[in-house]
C-alpha cells in the first residue's frame, strides 16, 4: 500500500489550483474539470509509485525586455 502523506500533501493544494483555474478560465465548472484532470493524472501517478514533478522546474522563465538604446 503507498504512503498516503504524499497524497495529503497533494490534496492541501486543491483548493489553491481550484481558484487559480476559475480566475483564469472565468468559469466554475470549467476550474472543476481542469483541476479534477490534473490531481486524478497526479493521484495515478503517485499510485504507481512516481511523484509528480515540480512544475516550476520544467517550466522555461520568461525574458525580461530590456529597453532598447
């Protein structure tokens, strides 16, 4: 049986991703269904035995423009 502290640990970030979604999507059930996917494809994972990666370290930073001359 997996260790449920990652699964806790995952599940205190549910309510976060959920108001992220609605504020960017504008729709309640469009946030349920973005948020749901997600946490059941992390769930899955941590199932099987894999973590789920850290977002912000795949994720490329933006470039800051710098003004020209």
């Amino acid at each position: 049986m997996p260790d449920p502290a990652p699964f806790e640990n995952l599940l205190e970030y549910w309510a976060v991703a959920w108001r992220l979604s609605v504020r960017m999507l504008g729709s309640v059930e469009g946030a349920e269904d973005v948020v749901q996917d997600a946490f059941l494809a992390a769930m899955r994972q941590l199932a099987v035995g894999h973590p789920p990666k850290n977002p912000r370290a795949s994720r490329p930073r933006a470039r800051r423009s710098t003004p020209g001359p």
